[in-house]
C-alpha cells in the first residue's frame, strides 16, 4: 500500500538507524518493569486489610511491543495517547525508563496518593494524555480530542500538529458507543487519528469464541477508515514461505480463538501433534514443522504481529495522514509471561516462584527490581533520545475573557426557560464577542427543538472543510445550514454519548494547548441518563463543560411517560465537579449561563448542568427589583441556589419551589392568604449549591454558606412543603436546615400521555396538591 505521511511523521534517519537488539531489550525490561510494579503491589507491599489489589500482569503483557515500539519507533512531540485502562502498568514503566516518574512510585500502583488504577491525567503523577478506566470511553476520546485541536486551530489559534493515537483491547470494541463515533461522518476526514487494536482475543472471563477479524476490517473500511492488519511475525512470516508454509498459513487462520490458545499451553511433543490437524494437508504440516527445534517451533506459534517490532514499524509506516487509520495488531495475551494465553489470566497474578523465574528470564534480581539501563548503555541512550525527542512545554494557559454577569434585559410576557437559553446565547454574540468567540454548541440532532435555531444561523456549523449550503437560496428554510471550518455549533446525530464525549474534550483545551473553549451541550433532559456515564467520566478526566438538559420533567406532557425526565434533578445534584441549576425564569438562565460561563476554561473551574423546562411561565410573577443594588442582591442568590420570591408577614408555612412549578407554588400561596395562612415562597434554582452550604455550615465540608441565612433564616422557620417536576428526594434534605417538618412533593413514578394540567395533578404538583400538603403539614 502507498503511503501518504505527513512531514511532521517521517521518521528521521536516527530512528530508522535503531538497533533491533536495543529495542528489543527496552521491550523485555517494559515486560519486566509492569510485571514488577503490579508484583510489588499485591505479592510485596503489606495489606493489611486483606482486600484485592489487583493488577492486569496479562493485559500488560499484551501491549508491551505494540508500547515499546510506539514510544521508542514512532512518537513525535506533538502525538497523544490514550492508553487502554488495563495497560497503565506498561505506561507507567516506560515514563520511568523515560525519566518522567520517580522510582518512589513504582511501588505504590493503587496506594493511597500513589499511581492509579487506570490513567488519570489528573491524579497520576507522570505524564497521562487521556484519561481511562471506563471500557469504550477512552478509546474515543482521541476523536474527539482530534476535533477539539482542529477546532481551535480554525477559529482560536494554530496549536502545531500531531497524530491522535488510541490503544484499544479488542473488547472495547464491544461498546456501542465506539461505533457510534467511528461512523459520524465527520470522523472519516480527521486523518490524525489512529487506533491500534491489542487483538488478544481474550475477555474478562474467557477465550472470545467468534473474534471476526474480517467483519472488523469491512466495518472500519465502510466508515472511510484505512485498515491495516499485522497478523503474524517475521519468524512466521519465514515458515509461510516455505514448503508447506501455505498449509500452515491456512491452518492457523482457519482454527478457532479457543484451538489456537490451547495451542500456546502446549509443549512442544504435543504442539507437533495438535497443529498439523486433521485435514486434507496436515502432513505437509507437520512435514514442515518436523525440520524446527522444539524452541523454534515454541517461538513461532506465539509469533504474532502485534509482538514484532519490524512488523510493527512496518505498519506504522503504511499509515496514510488523509483519513483515521486502524492498526489490528494480532497479539497474545499474558505474551512472555508464563500465564500467556490462559483463558483465565485477565486478572491471575504470577506466584512468587514464576515471577523469580521470569526474573531469571530477563537477567533482572527479584531484590533490586527498579533498574534503569546504564547510562552509556545503547539502551540508556535511546531512553534519553527518546526523552528528548518526546519532550513538550507545558501549555502556557490564556487567560478566558472577562464574562459579564448581567446583560442589562428584564423579560416580560409569557416565556419560558429553554427559549432563554438561545436568546442568551445571541444576545452575547452582539454583546460581549470575544466572550462569544469561544462558545462552541453541540447538540445530537435536536438544535431546532431546543431553541438554538437563532444561533446556529448566526455562527454556523463547524465542519473540517466547507461544505455547499444547497437550501442556502430556499425562502423556506428557516434554519440555514452553514457548514464551515469557523462555524461555532456541532452536530453529531442521534448519538448522546459522542455528544459528552466531545464536551469533555472541548472542555480540556485550556489543558492541552492553553487555549480556553466554552462548549455548551444540549440534549433533551430525558436523555441525560444515557449520557451520564461518559459525562462523568470526562468531568473526572479534568472537561469543563455546560450540559443543558431540555425539555425537562414531565413538561413532554403529551408524549407519556418515556420522554418524561424524573431523576435528572438529583443526579445533577450528586455529580462531582459539576454544579447543578434548574432556573424557573428567563432572567434567570441568563444569570446562571453566564456565571457557569465563568466557571470554564481555567486551572479551578467546573462544570455546570442546567434542566430547562418548555414550561410556558409569566415573567412577571420574577418581581425582578429595578433598584440596581437590590437587582445584583437578586442575581448573587440566583447564582448561590435559593431566594426568597414571596415573603409574607409571618410564615406559617413555607412552599419551597424548584424550576417551572413555581407558577403552580405561587398560586397556591395566594390561595393560602386567602384563608388566613401566611406562606413564604422560596425559588430554589440549585439543590447542589444549597446541599453543599448545608455541609459546610456543618463542617463537613469547605466553602461559603451565607445563602442559608438569607434564604432560610432560623427566625423564619416554619413547616416546609418541598415541589419540583422531578423526584422529590432532590428538596427534602431542606427540612433539615432549621429541623421542620415536611412534605416532599414530586414524580416518583413513569407518567402518563396528557395535557400539562392533566399530568400535573396525577403527579400531585398541582396547586391543588401544593395547597392541600400545605393545610395538612400546619395541623
């Protein structure tokens, strides 16, 4: 195959001149180093305890060559890796020989503090590019990282070049959500990614009886992608050639997953007796294999593609930069090991005496295992090289445009908060640009239902090349698709996952290159589940980012109880690094959007989520103050969680509302007044910030927790009726700040198709509900 590589990846004469020896040996000491490191942690390091530490001494061993030759063969300053969760051991041990990780850390793989289970660009102390851990997600992430570099290229500020590579097992490929990515037809032009497929064959528990290579190869080639495959070895390659090799070729080809990893258990005696088989050309088989030594033939059976160096040198250079490129890399699991090809040794250990004799093995002492190659060793040398040769700057971070805290617009009439989120977002284009400039929208396919129609004809939709608009010039068409490689709004089909997965890479650029994005995601609330996983994931792994659910709770009234959102509320409420808000008026959405803005881009930001509602709610019933100072004191508490919208003379019960009932709250307050019962109505805009004012007025926790005197004053304390359209757990932990009685009111159950009137009074948070919980709470 013609290869069409990149200036940036022609690979100098000093690599081409590396000795296959010397290679050779950086691979068994990798081999060793991960094998030692998870050694230490679960046969060495007291536990007292008694708890599994765990380790993957076979999953590392399978990515020992394919590593070695990447880092030491292949990588330029510019690439990133993402590295399969199982294999952190082999990059942990490959930055030691690097001279990126202090020996101190070699013993302390799952300690408290110490290098993590899996790659943590946050948490591990060497160099990680992309966070794994979670099966499909960081294999992905490197698309998606792709996109995120080329667009701050197009719209920020170039940020240099680089190949976006993702180490894969091949059961990752499993994940539904892997295919998703890798059929989004944008995907098919971002020539910088490559997957390298570890194809052990293996699982968790077993030998995978149907691994169709083939099947693999159609689908990544349907998708636009180049396929390489490194089937077998030069050892294997050489016997092919030979009398009978074509036989053998077929043989090994044709045999199952199973057959050929109970091959690898055998000795020699009963290897010459099991691989030739019993078909029409066996005896040319075993004519052939009659002429091979014992260890010869040992050596040739385990002597797959994804364990030679020259083989995988050679793959890499067939890559062609147009299009992404997957790499099948045939392998073995547990390879060099004497649990390899186990169908049990995912998560086996050696015992003492097997790693004292892989020891012995290697030429390594089982006392001192922590050695780097002498200084003026060839090895030592090409360690150095390399570490001078990958060495990068870190990022100089920018500094994010001021953000505004308040446009200066008091909405009137009827609206409602999933209408503001686009009005915001084009009132920013006009009023604050260079803050606009760095907002990048995503949505999967549903950018006209949630409001963004507005914006998206405003700043176009981001593509890597332009693309003709051929409705451009239709009167009809209201949306206008504008595909252009400035365009500030993506889209990414019905695919919830590659939707956050995108955002948290968006969210990581300040990171990687130093140049802060806002990415905003929106999504229909109902669906937020579905992305949960991998939203989480890419806050941990460090993504700042807005998701916006909408519509939400059970506002699709019509539509029934599928499309009705019931646990959202609480599960923004429960989401580390991320804080949660669901507004009930315009005004409101604005606050909150720009100060979440605010929060993105830098060394301490985080994360926001806001639940919007299509809710039609009168502006008015806000009382937004026209004082200024009195308007600001109105925004700070907005931002904070909770303020007071109603305030009566003496409470004798208080209706805390979150979200769009707060029409139905307000109205069952008024009724309230008119049988003598004063009533407070506190809006509640985010159950998180006030949960965590409570812990830290508890000290259990850090931060400010000035709202709760503000919103909920002991001197005011009375007996409080909870409502949202979502669980009711989210507001019932309110009752314990001034210790009052309570009733939580909310969905708890799948709803039912109907209009918005009908649906509320099923769930009981109607104002009839709110008024009767309300009379029964006081006696």
């Amino acid at each position: 195959m013609q290869a069409n590589i990149s200036l940036d990846h022609e690979i100098p004469d000093a690599a081409t001149s590396i000795s296959a020896d010397t290679l050779a040996e950086i691979e068994q000491r990798v081999l060793w180093l991960s094998t030692a490191i998870i050694h230490h942690a679960n046969r060495v390091r007291p536990n007292p305890t008694g708890l599994k530490v765990g380790g993957h001494q076979a999953s590392c061993a399978s990515m020992v060559s394919i590593m070695t030759s990447l880092w030491f063969d292949e990588l330029r300053p510019g690439d990133r890796v993402s590295v399969k969760p199982h294999a952190a051991p082999v990059l942990h041990a490959i930055n030691y020989l690097l001279g990126e990780l202090d020996e101190n850390y070699l013993t302390t793989l799952r300690e408290f503090g110490g290098l993590q289970s899996y790659p943590s660009r946050s948490k591990d102390p060497d160099p990680v590019d992309y966070s794994t851990g979670s099966v499909g997600i960081g294999a992905t992430a490197p698309i998606w990282g792709a996109v995120a570099r080329r667009y701050v290229d197009s719209v920020i500020t170039p940020t240099g070049s680089g190949r976006q590579y993702s180490l894969v097992g091949d059961a990752e490929l499993d994940e539904g959500a892997v295919w998703e990515a890798i059929l989004d037809p944008t995907i098919a032009e971002l020539g910088e990614v490559v997957w390298i497929v570890d194809l052990n064959r293996q699982s968790l528990d077993r030998v995978v009886p149907k691994v169709a290579v083939g099947r693999l190869q159609q689908m990544f080639a349907a998708a636009g992608w180049q396929v390489i495959t490194v089937a077998f070895g030069k050892l294997l390659e050489t016997l092919f050639a030979r009398p009978g090799g074509s036989a053998l070729r077929r043989r090994i080809l044709d045999m199952s997953n199973s057959e050929y990893q109970r091959l690898l258990r055998c000795p020699a005696g009963e290897m010459r007796i099991r691989l030739p088989g019993a078909g029409p050309r066996a005896s040319q088989i075993a004519e052939l294999i009659r002429e091979l030594d014992d260890d010869t033939l040992l050596r040739a059976i385990g002597n797959l593609g994804g364990h030679d160096l020259e083989s995988l040198r050679a793959a890499y250079a067939q890559i062609d930069d147009t299009r992404p490129t997957v790499i099948l890399a045939y392998t073995i699991k547990g390879y060099g090991l004497p649990t390899r090809g186990h169908p049990q040794n995912h998560s086996s250990l050696l015992t003492v005496p097997q790693y004292r004799e892989l020891a012995d093995q290697l030429g390594m002492v089982v006392e001192r295992p922590w050695g780097r190659f002498p200084e003026h060793s060839a090895a030592g040398q090409l360690c150095r090289a390399v570490a001078q040769r990958l060495s990068r700057p870190h990022p100089v971070i920018s500094e994010p445009p001021a953000v505004p805290t308040d446009l200066g617009h008091t909405p009137a009439g009827i609206s409602t908060t999933q209408a503001a989120l686009g009005r915001t977002l084009l009132d920013l284009t006009r009023r604050e640009p260079t803050v606009a400039q760095r907002i990048i929208t995503v949505s999967p396919d549903v950018s006209s239902t949630t409001n963004l129609a507005g914006w998206l004809n405003k700043v176009g939709v981001w593509s890597p090349s332009e693309r003709h608009n051929w409705f451009a010039d239709d009167a009809e068409t209201i949306m206008h698709w504008r595909e252009h490689p400035t365009g500030q709004h993506m889209e990414l089909g019905i695919a919830e996952t590659n939707l956050v997965g995108l955002l948290g890479e968006l969210g990581a650029t300040w990171s990687r290159w130093g140049q802060p994005l806002f990415p905003i995601g929106v999504l229909y609330d109902p669906f937020v589940e579905r992305a949960l996983e991998p939203w989480s994931f890419g806050i941990y792994a460090g993504g700042q980012s807005i998701l916006v659910g909408t519509p939400s709770g059970v506002s699709l009234a019509a539509e029934g109880g599928a499309h009705q959102s019931i646990k959202t509320p609480s599960i923004g409420l429960e989401q580390p690094g991320c804080t949660s808000y669901e507004p009930a008026f315009a005004i409101e959405v604005e606050w909150i959007l720009l100060d979440a803005i605010s929060h993105l881009g830098r060394p301490d930001g985080n994360s926001s989520y806001l639940r919007l509602s299509t809710v039609p709610v009168d502006q008015k019933l806000a009382a937004i103050p026209t004082d200024p100072a009195a308007r600001e004191r109105r925004r700070r508490q907005v931002v904070a969680g909770a303020y007071i919208l109603r305030e009566s003379a003496n409470p004798s019960v208080t209706i805390v509302a979150l979200g769009a009932v707060v029409g139905e709250s307000l109205a069952a307050a008024e009724r309230l007044e008119k049988v003598g019962i004063d009533a407070d109505v506190v809006c509640v805009t985010s159950p998180g910030l006030l949960f965590e004012a409570l812990q830290a007025r508890r000290g259990l926790a850090e931060g400010p927790s000035w709202i709760l005197d503000h919103v909920f004053p002991a001197r005011r304390a009375a007996p409080m009726v909870t409502v949202l359209d979502g669980h009711p757990h989210t507001l019932s932990f309110l009752a314990t700040i001034n210790q009052v009685r309570n009733t939580s009111l909310g969905v708890s159950g799948f709803g039912q198709s109907g209009s918005l009137t009908d649906v509320y009074r099923y769930h009981g948070i109607d104002a009839d509900s709110i008024t009767r919980a309300a009379l029964d709470i006081r006696n």
